[in-house]
C-alpha cells in the first residue's frame, strides 16, 4: 500500500509539472523550483545518490534538505493556488507529501 504512495508522490509530478509549463502563460521561477525539487526527490530513491546529494542517513542536512524542501512546495501550492494554476498545485502537493513521507520513512528507519 505505502510502496505504491511513494512511487505515485515520485513519478506523478513531473509529468503534471510539464502539462504546467506547457501552457501559454507559465510561471518559469516557481515551476523550476518545483522541477529541481521533484528530480532530486526521484534521484533521492537511489541511496547512493542520496547519499550523495542529501547528506547521511539521520544528518542535520538531510532533515533540513527534506524539511525545506517540503516547505518550499508547500508555500508554492498555496501561491500557485492563488493564482489560478490548478495543475500546477497539484503537482506541489503531491510533491509535498512526497518528502513529507520521505522525511517521515527517514525518521524511522
């Protein structure tokens, strides 16, 4: 059940993220931010890439890697909300829950 949460919170933005900057009146800073923050949460499945770009496993870089993250798709769902670009608030939240449960998993294990 959860193996199928993760796969979905890592694959499912960034084809909602293209669908976004396809359109005609695209927001190049927020949707690049959230481009860079869904690759590196799919390149974050490969441990040694992980290790590689967050930090080791209970570091203070990779919590507060995870962490800003996070917060950064969060406040851009929220803007992009405001804004009127529904696909786009999608793809951040989803992209949200995805280190919010990657944050969670890393807690744990």
């Amino acid at each position: 059940m959860y193996l199928a949460q993760i796969w979905v919170c890592l694959l499912f933005p960034l084809p909602l993220l293209a669908i976004a900057w396809s359109k005609s009146n695209r927001r190049p800073i927020e949707f690049s931010i959230l481009t860079f923050s869904a690759v590196l949460l799919l390149s974050a499945a490969n441990r040694n890439l992980k290790l590689t770009l967050l930090g080791d496993d209970y570091s203070n870089r990779l919590f507060a890697t995870m962490d800003i993250n996070f917060l950064v798709a969060m406040a851009l769902g929220i803007y992009l909300a405001i804004k009127g670009r529904r696909i786009a608030v999608i793809a951040a939240l989803i992209l949200g829950l995805g280190w919010g449960l990657m944050a969670a998993i890393n807690s744990v294990v």
